[in-house]
C-alpha cells in the first residue's frame, strides 16, 4: 500500500506540473532583505561543509542591454523572485525584466537577480556595467521643399549638425554647418527624407527626433511624358477679326514638381483653317470667319503630349440698349435696361465723337451685368436739361474669361433730367438730405452714430442701393431720422439696422419720421428695419405715440393723401419702462387718421413686433386707426407682455378703431399670428393664428402664391425674401428675466416668485431634477449626503430668457440607518416580465435599457408594444419612505423581438428601414444586394450562417453606408467578400460610424476579405471592417470587436499611391477615452502594391485603442519603393493603445508605432508555446490552447481558427 500511494502521489505531481504547462499561474513574490545585494565571495564559495548543511548555489548574473534611449532590458533569470538595478550606486527593486529611466542624465547601470531567502539559492552578482546617457532631445527641425531635388531647414538651438534620413535609412555622414540636401545624381525614383538635429560637443541633450517628412522625386526624363497632361484654358468662343487668346497649364498626374520641365507649347489648327489665318508673328491667329476651329497644344520638348481645343468664332454682338421714360415720381429718367448677350462688364462714356472701344473701356465708367435682362442708373453728370451722347462697348465674358468686345452702341441727345447725388459717408449724407436733394443715392453701407435729425420736411428720394445705414440712438421728443416726410418723398432699397430711439421727453417718437405732411403722397419701397429697439422710460403726460416707421399721419380734412408702403419689413421691440401708460403705439403708425380715400395701402409687408410695459391702444400694426386702408399679403406677428396697467384690450393688427373717422378695411392674403396677445384682431376682416405650427396651409400658400409675392416657404416657414435677405417668421433677441433669492427652511428650498416666469428649473448638485412653476422643492427624500441647489429661472421663451438665481444653497441630509428591500428576482415568459412580491414593497420601478418606464405597484410589465429591438428589463423595489431604503436592481432579462429574414431583398429593406432587430435564418448569396443610405441603429444577428458573395462598387459604402448609436453586428460570416475602390472611403462592412455612436461587432468573421484598388481617381481610405471615422472632436464614440476574425488583402495595382489603409479601420480620428476595444479576435492583414500609411487596427489617424487576448498579422509584398512601412497599430500618427496578452505577426518588417508594452511581437518562425498561452491569461471564452499540437484555436460564427507555434 506504501508503494502505491508514493506512486500515485508521483503521478499527481506529474498532473499538476502538466496543468502548469497549460496554464499561466504567478505566485506570490518574497522579497528579500532590504540589505540584499549581490552575494559576497564567502556566500559563493563555501568552506567545509557538513552532511547537515545545505548547499546554496548563487542566482545566474543578469545579462543587461539598451533598448531605445532611457530603457533597460534582460532576460528573466531562472529561480530569481525580483532584481536590483543599480542606477548610479542607488538601489531600486523591480520585478519586471526592464526598467524605464524617467529622468534625464547620465547613469552607469547593473542589475542583480535576487533569490528567495527560504530557496536553494542567493543573490547573483552585478551584471554587466551600461552606461546610458538620457537627454532632453533637441526640438526637432522643420523642413522644407526648395526645389524639385531640395530640402532646406533653419539651424536648431543647440544643435552642432544634422542627420539626413532617405526612405527611414540615415544617409551619410552628419551635416555640418550646412541646413540643405539635395537628391542631385540619386536614381530616378520617389524619396522620403527626413533630417535629425544632433547636440553641439559638451551640450547635454539628445538627439532630436525625426522632423517631418518632405517627398521628392526624380522623374526619369525618358518616360515623364506618359505622366504629362496639357489642359487648355483658351475661351471656347471667339469673335470674328478678334485675335484669339492662348493658354494652356502642364501638370503631372499625380501632381508631381515638374518647375524645372519646359513647358513651352506649339500651338496649330488641326480643322476649321478657313475660319482663321496666322497673324504677322506666325504664332498667333486671327478670327476671319464664322465657324469651329480645332486647335492643338503640343509640347515643344516631346510633341507626342498634346491637347486639342474646339473654338467658336461667332460675329461680333451687338448692343441693343434702352432709355427709361421720364417720370417725375422717380429718379430713374437716367434708368437703362437691355438683354446683354453674355455676362461681362458693360462700360459707357460721354463723347462728343463716337470713342472706340479701347477708349471707352479705358476712360468710361463700368457696370457688371449678367446674361439675359439688366437694369441700371447712369450717372451723367452735367446739368439738368442738358443732353449728351453715351457710347456702350460689353466686354464678354465665358466662364470668367475675356472672349471679346461687342460693338460700339450709342445713345445720343440724351436729356440730363435728374442728377443723383451720390452718398458714402453720414456727413454727405446728411447735407444731401439737409439740401433736399431731388435724389440721394448711397454708394455704400453709412454709421449714422450720433446723427441730428433732418429738420426741415423732405420731398426727395433717398435710394439706399440695398446698403444699409446703422448705428444712430435717437433721444428727446418727435424722433425720427427725418422729422416731417413732404409731398413725393420716396424712400427705397434701404435697410435701417440697429437704431434705437430712447429716453423720450415728448410725443410723437418714431424710427424714421417723426410725421408726414396733409395730404402728401409718400412711398416707402424695398426696405427694411432689422434689430429696432424703442423704450420709453420718463414718466410725463405727453409721451404716446409712437412707432419703429412713422409716428403720427393724423388729419380728418385731407382729400389727397396716397401713402404706399410696399416690400417693407419691420422688425423691433418697445420696451415702456414708466408706470404711467403709453398710448396709441404700433408698428407701421402709432397714429393714422386720415379723411382721403385709398389713402394707405400696405403690400408685401412683414412686421416683428416685441412689446412691454403698460399700454393702451397698442398693436402690432396702428396704435389708433381711421381711415381707408388697403391690405395685401401683409404678416404681422407680434407679443405682448402687459404691466401692471395694460389699459383698454387692443388688436394684433390695431389698438383703436377711431370714432370720428370710420376705418375702412380692405383684406387680403393677409396673417397675423402672436403667442401672448389678449384680444385677436380689432377688425374682424382678420382670424389670427396663436402657433406658427397650426397657421393652416392654404392660408400660408394663399400669401405666397398672391401676385408679385415676396414670401416664400424654408423649412416649412414662412419667410420674406427681399434686399438680398429671408426674413422668418421667429422670435426676435430677448433680454434676461429677473432673479430670485433661494432660501432654506428644514430640507425645504423656496423662493420668491418672478413676474413674467414661465417656470423653474431646480438643479441638485448640477443635474436637473425639476422643472416646475410652483416656488419651493422638497429634498427630504433624497439620500443622505451634502446637496448643493440652485434655480434656473424660466423666461417666456419670446422677450425674456432664463436668469439663475442670486445663490446657490446648501442642504444636507443625515443619514438614517435603514435596510434596502429585497431585490426582485424577474422572469421573462414570452412578453411578460413578472416577478414575486417583496415584503414591504409598495411600488416597483421597471426600467427597459436603463429608462424608467412604468412606476405601479403591479408585479407584470408587458412588452407587447415593443417593436423589433433588443431590450434590457430589470426591476427595483420601492418602500414606503422612511421604512426601509430601494432594493438594489433585479437581475436582467433580455427580450429580443426579432424580424427574420430569409432572401436578401427582405434584409436589405429591413436595414433600409431601420428595423430594430434583424434575424438572417439562413445563408444568403448578396451577389445582388445594394447597399442601402441609412444610419443602421438596430441589431443584426447571422446566426452563425455565411454571407457570401457580396461586392462593394461604389465610394463610402460597405454592407453598410453607416453604423449608428446601439447598432450592433452578430454571429455572422462574410465569405470572400470584394470591396473594388472606385471611390473614397470603402470597406466590406462599413464605409462610417455615426458621431457618438456606440458599436458593438461580436462573434463575426470575415473570411478571405479582398479590396482591388486599380482606379486611379481618388479611391483612397479604405478598410475592411471600417473605413473612417474623423471626427478628432468626437469623445463619445466607442467601436467594440468581441471574438471577430479577419483575414484581408488589400491588393494595389493603380499607379497612384493608395493612402489611408487598415484592416479595422482606414482612418479613425477620436478623442474619446477608449475609441476602440478588441477582445478575444484574430485579425489578418496583407497588402500588396503602393501604398502610405498602413496598419492592422487604423491605417491613418490618432485614438485610444485597447487591444485584450488579441492576434495581429500584418505583411506585404509586391512593395513600391514609394511605399511607407507598415506597422500593426497605426499607418502613420502614433496611438495611445493599451495591450493586455496580445500576439503580434509579420513575415515581413511591420513593427509597433507606439509603444508594445504588455504584447509580444513574433516573427511566424519564432513563434512559441508562450506566446499562445499568453492569449488565455484573463481571456473569458475566446482561445484554447492545444499544447500538445502547440495551436491556439479561436471559434468565432461556428468556424474554427488557429495558429500555431513556428
């Protein structure tokens, strides 16, 4: 029996040191003495020794090494627990086999293993000696392109001579004194340089590291013209007995420095030579005939690179040009209107003698016109009743090129009968109007800060050209730029922005006039007043009437008067800041009376009206009204927020009705709208509208399709197209609301209540928890903890915007020591959660994807109404307060409500439309799928089954267009799938994400993966899994691979660098703290042909990667000399990525362009044992090692995946 238990405890320990080979297992270290070092010679050579001593052999000695420029590296030591790197006689304990040096200087270095105190064996002796030195690297030089063969650089601070890199190999000696380099007398070919700064002899730094990359190349002069393009950039028409105009422009196709090629061309006809001769330089030609020419540039240096051109030699055209009538009303007797025959600019001159062309375009005056009709004012100068003769030459334009003259045109005896005075500046401005001026034009925008009113009535035309004057306040009584409008006066084609009129101390106020004259006729066309803003804050008797256009037109005996007010917007905000009320106030009139008839009419006019304070006969139109008026396609939206004392009730459209002087209203496709307005319309030829949302259709499509309509629809509203500008029918710029004052009575926050307050806003320490118009908020129910509050106070959303209150209040809450309820335990059966009563529960939260859905005392929750989706169900038991505290949540159930498919037109237009989540119940042949143009959020399960067959054609696209927030692939098997590059941004299974998005790709294998880029037009960015995400602002977006295999070639056969190139993404640009996860995958990734910047993970672009029980391959062949290096992280910016027991494989030179700490990097031949069970370490599911046929295997979608040692 002895026997056989000595043999059976051998075999277990024999098992358990079999378990040990198959898996990684770290024991505890035991440090020794603080006074260990290496042994002494006594320790190592023992002297007599008894049968009871023990014997102990010392540790073998570390073999240390340098590894970048701060880095110590050794082999792990047989036996030893830790080590002791010396770093200049001090004494640091490590258990890794590296040590970083972290601080610059210079350092002689040792290492010693350290044993176990209680093991057969002591510390080894010092290692071998390193001495390192560790700078600050010199700043890296910045270079640049001299020429086509020459780099140049500024001198470094510090630096004694550079180091010029060639496609990543030092070349040569360093550069002394000298900041240049040329590739003269190198091959033909592309070189990549880069160049090192090295200190100066004694300065303790380093070398810098490289600087950016500069790529020139030698073009063999014997086949550069297969890379020449010649493009011709003569008109494409001509006029007879014109010399025609020669250009043309040589470029390399791919943009290649070809300044030191001559590109002098020889020009000739090659068809249509009856239409042109030779001039006398016998070079150029001349137009002699109408017809097409053909000519061709050829290269004078190799004629085999040449373009053609076809050339249209039409006749000269001719100018057909018209004088407007006169018209007494209007400057525009000088007005001109023709059809020009092409865009270009129009000159004219006053001659006694019919000009030439050249003279007139030399000394004339230009006006720029554009194909079809065209109307302007000429400015003739001279007398009024002089006449004159004008002569006219176009010069024609085509695509932005001069392709001649027209014909002289002449108009003579041409009478002067208004001469405009033209306007830049206030002052001019103000001495035109001041003069009564017949026409006063502006020849620009004008600030009119601190202007004085024109006092004396005006009876001309102010005719703003579309520019704008701005900036003036206006203060006292009956303001107005003008203070009386006379007989004729015309305003036109002007914007009036950001005048207000303030502090009045009389009546009467207005914007632009304080009055206009008995019986008058007056026109306002084509204007506009933006960002108007009135108050009136003095109190006083005799402060009424007022308005942003004319204050008053007041007379019950006039017989004339015809006020036109046309293509007119207004928009402004009177604020009555006094106690004592403010009457008759409006936006067009704050008063109009008048006896005459038809003596207003209103067309296409838009008023924004925002007014406070107490009022009486206020409105958005007329304050006080009498009188006949006429309304055409006229929108008047206004608010009013009331005083203390609002007055009598007024309209939108008017505040008082006259009693004398009965109004007269004439209606049509006219609207008003207002959100706060007491009363609706005065006059009941008007319905008002109280939502923009709920103005019906017909009535907004009545006001657009009226005759001669300045309104159209953007965006589903209304809006004014005029000056050049779309005014909206939207709330105007607001101004705070008052605040309140919080204080705080036994966990109870109140305050006091804000007049005009739509509600308010509680934030607990910076999250709001309620929105609410009652004026206190109770935390007595809150957990124990310290509570910081403070209250958004609400503004009404149209003149008053939200204001935070005066302090921030403290409440804290003790804590009361209560036991939470028991935590439901949920069952899903079919539809139905259900769960069992907790004892002292009176409520349950449901929460489906972690959103509170149902509160109810109910112990089932049914998901009948939930669509196709994937969904999260857990459940919380609520006790009465005070009693007890909420149980901790539920376990959770996953409903998953699956539409199935079974062909690929029901999946494709189940991802077309979005559907939720989408079942593939057998394999499919996608030979015939198109990719659809939707942002996918749902989720899509193969159910382990093959996709095969599926080819991606088309620029930024895949299987997916875009992958948006909670989509999530599963559990499928794309079987040699094609992306073919005709454009860029392409991949096999999704061309983007979506901003934010969160992805999931899990247990989904892409098997012979292939990208054919042999398209030379702009194809580059391309992935496999995805081919970009670039946004570097984006924090959000997280893309997760669990169990993925990826086994891809990218194949290169265009004669064009492919740029942009990984097998997980091509380009992803992140700032969010983990953009990519991969666990537990095996990716592959060859690529073949001219590349730049390619990479296993990301081909190009920076982000946080983390990389866990994760294989990598990457290799190459068929490499362009121009290619870059490829890497197994990042193409070309280095990333910040986290590795946990990863595996890195090349058969060719692809490296780690950040730091590979925590992985190994293994060429296929030395790959060992190690390394696969390195994979297992921490992994959940995913690889299993098979130690006796030296494999990993990973099974992913049904499929199983290996590699293997060697």
């Amino acid at each position: 029996m002895k026997k056989n238990r000595t043999t059976y405890l051998l075999l277990l320990s024999v098992f358990v040191m079999a378990l040990g080979g198959c898996k990684l297992l770290r024991s505890s270290s035991v440090l020794p003495p603080a006074s260990s070092s290496a042994p002494s010679e006594s320790e190592v050579s023992t002297s007599t020794t008894t049968s009871s001593e023990i014997v102990k052999t010392a540790l073998a000695a570390p073999v240390i090494s340098q590894e970048g420029e701060n880095k110590v590296v050794w082999e792990a030591v047989p036996n030893a627990i830790n080590y002791l790197i010396s770093l200049n006689d001090q004494e640091h304990e490590v258990e890794a086999t590296h040590y970083t040096i972290t601080q610059y200087g210079s350092y002689e270095v040792k290492v010693l293993a350290v044993a176990s105190p209680t093991s057969d064996f002591i510390n080894s002796a010092y290692s071998n000696v390193l001495q390192i030195n560790y700078y600050e690297k010199l700043p890296a030089p910045v270079i640049d392109k001299q020429d086509y063969k020459t780099i140049y650089w500024l001198p470094v601070d510090d630096a004694g001579s550079y180091q010029v890199y060639v496609n990543d190999v030092a070349y040569g000696d360093p550069l002394i004194d000298t900041f240049a380099f040329s590739i003269e007398g190198f091959d033909y070919g592309v070189y990549a340089l880069n160049v090192t700064a090295i200190p100066e002899s004694g300065v303790a730094k380093s070398e810098s590291a490289l600087s950016n990359t500069i790529t020139l190349e030698l073009i063999n002069p014997a086949t550069y013209h297969e890379r020449l393009v010649i493009t011709i950039l003569t008109p494409a028409t001509a006029f007879v007995y014109d010399d025609i105009s020669f250009n043309h422009e040589l470029k390399e196709i791919n943009d290649g420095d070809i300044s030191y090629i001559d590109d002098t061309v020889v020009w000739s006809v090659v068809a249509g030579e009856t239409f042109v001769e030779k001039n006398a330089d016998n070079i150029t030609y001349k137009a002699i005939a109408a017809g097409m020419v053909t000519f061709k540039a050829a290269l004078k240096i190799d004629e085999t690179v040449f373009a053609t051109k076809e050339i249209a030699v039409k006749a000269r055209p001719d100018l057909d040009l018209t004088l407007a009538e006169y018209d007494s009303q209007n400057a525009d007797a000088n007005r001109i209107t023709f059809d020009a025959p092409y865009a270009g600019k129009l000159y004219y001159l006053l001659a006694d003698a019919v000009p030439t062309a050249s003279e007139i375009i030399s000394s004339g005056t230009q006006v720029i016109v554009s194909e079809g009709e065209n109307t302007f004012i000429l400015n003739l100068g001279g007398t009024l009743g002089d006449e004159v003769d004008v002569y006219f030459v176009l010069v024609c334009m085509e695509n932005d090129i001069n392709i001649g003259n027209s014909e002289v045109f002449g108009l003579v005896n041409v009478p002067v009968k208004v001469i405009p005075v033209y306007v830049s500046t206030k002052d001019e401005l103000y001495n035109a109007l001041a003069a009564n001026e017949r026409a006063v034009m502006l020849s620009n925008d004008i600030d009119i800060t601190g202007w004085v009113q024109i006092s004396t009535a005006f009876t001309g035309i102010l005719d703003g050209q579309g520019f704008r004057i701005h900036g003036a306040t206006l203060v006292g009584k009956e303001t107005g730029l003008f203070k009386t409008l006379g007989n004729k006066a015309v305003i036109r084609n002007l914007v009036i922005d950001n005048v207000q009129a303030v502090g009045f101390t009389g009546a009467r106020n207005a914007i632009l006039a304080s009055v206009i004259e008995k019986d008058a006729t007056v026109t306002f066309d084509n204007i506009a007043l933006t960002n108007i803003y009135m108050d009136a804050s003095i109190e006083g008797s005799g402060r009424s009437t007022a308005a942003a256009l004319v204050a008053q037109y007041s007379s019950t005996s006039d017989t004339l008067t015809k006020i036109s007010i046309k293509n007119t917007y207004i928009n402004w905000r009177f604020d009555i800041k006094r106690n004592t009320q403010v009457s008759n106030v409006g936006s067009i009139f704050g008063t109009f009376v008048s006896a005459a008839p038809d003596a207003l009419t209103l067309d296409n006019v838009f008023v924004d009206a925002y007014y406070t304070g107490n009022s009486n006969n206020q409105a958005g139109l007329i304050g006080q009204v009498g009188g006949e008026i006429a309304m055409n396609n006229v929108v008047v939206h206004a608010e009013k927020f009331d005083g203390t004392n609002p007055g009598s009730l007024h309209g939108v459209d008017f505040g008082y009705l006259h009693n004398t002087v009965t109004p007269v209203i004439n209606e049509t496709n006219s609207l008003l709208v207002s959100y706060t307005w007491n009363k609706l319309a005065k006059s009941d030829v008007f319905t008002l509208y109280n939502s923009v949302d709920t103005i019906p259709a017909l009535v907004k499509q009545a006001i657009i399709d009226a005759d001669d309509s300045k309104f159209a629809l953007a965006e589903g509203v209304l809006v004014m197209n005029l000056l050049s500008k779309q005014f909206r029918l939207e709330h105007a710029a607001v101004t705070p609301i008052l605040s309140t004052y919080l204080v705080v009575n036994d966990k109870v926050v109140s305050w006091t209540a804000v007049d005009f307050a739509a509600g308010y806003e509680v934030y607990v320490n910076e999250t709001l928890v309620s929105t609410q118009t009652t004026t206190s908020y109770d935390l007595s129910s809150m957990s124990p903890g310290d509570y910081s509050v403070y209250v958004i106070v609400l503004g009404n959303g149209y003149d008053l915007s939200n204001t935070q209150s005066v302090n921030t209040v403290s409440v804290t809450i003790e804590e009361v020591d209560l036991d939470p309820l028991s935590a439901p335990v949920i069952v899903l059966t079919g539809t139905e959660v259900s769960w069992a009563e907790v004892p002292n529960a009176i409520t349950y939260q449901v929460y489906v994807n972690n959103e509170l859905v149902q509160t109810s005392p109910n112990r089932t929750f049914s998901l009948t109404t939930y669509t196709y989706g994937e969904y999260a169900i857990k459940v919380i038991a609520i006790p009465n307060e005070g009693d007890y505290l909420p149980s901790e949540p539920s376990n959770i159930v996953i409903y998953a409500n699956k539409f199935e498919v079974a062909t690929v037109s029901d999946l494709q237009t189940a991802i077309a439309n979005n559907v939720g989540f989408i079942s593939i119940t057998t394999d499919l042949d996608l030979s015939t799928y198109v990719t659809p143009s939707v942002i996918f959020c749902g989720v899509l399960d193969g159910n382990n089954h093959d996709m095969t067959n599926l080819a991606i054609t088309t620029g930024a696209t895949g299987f997916f267009k875009n992958l948006g927030d909670g989509a999530a692939v599963r559990n499928i098997n794309f079987v040699s799938p094609v992306v073919t590059a005709n454009g860029a941004t392409m991949a096999v299974l999704s061309a983007a994400i979506d901003t934010g998005a969160h992805v999931e790709i899990s247990n989904v294998a892409i098997i012979n993966g292939l990208t054919n880029s042999a398209v030379v037009n702009s194809s580059s960015t391309q992935g496999c899994l995805i081919a970009a995400f670039n946004n570097a602002a984006d924090a959000d977006m997280q893309v997760t691979l669990n169990n993925v295999y990826v086994d891809y070639t990218h194949n290169i056969t265009r004669a064009k660098v492919q740029n942009n190139n990984g097998a997980v993404f091509g380009t992803l640009n992140a700032a969010s703290e983990k953009a990519v996860i991969i666990n537990n995958s095996y990716i592959k990734f060859m690529i073949k042909g001219w590349w730049n910047n390619a990479a296993t993970v990301i081909g190009n672009g920076t982000a946080n990667v983390e990389l866990n029980n994760t294989v990598l391959t990457m290799d190459c062949a068929d490499k362009n000399a121009g290619s870059s290096n490829i890497y197994f992280d990042s193409g070309n910016k280095s990333m910040t990525t986290t590795l946990t027991n990863s595996l890195f494989v090349s058969d060719s030179e692809a490296s780690f362009k950040g730091t590979a700490e925590g992985a190994v990097i293994r060429t296929t031949a030395t790959i060992v044992l190690a390394d696969l069970e390195m994979l297992v370490t921490g992994s959940i599911g995913g690889w299993l090692i098979d130690t006796i046929n030296n494999k990993a295997t990973i099974i992913i979608a049904g499929k199983q995946y290996s590699i293997s040692v060697g």
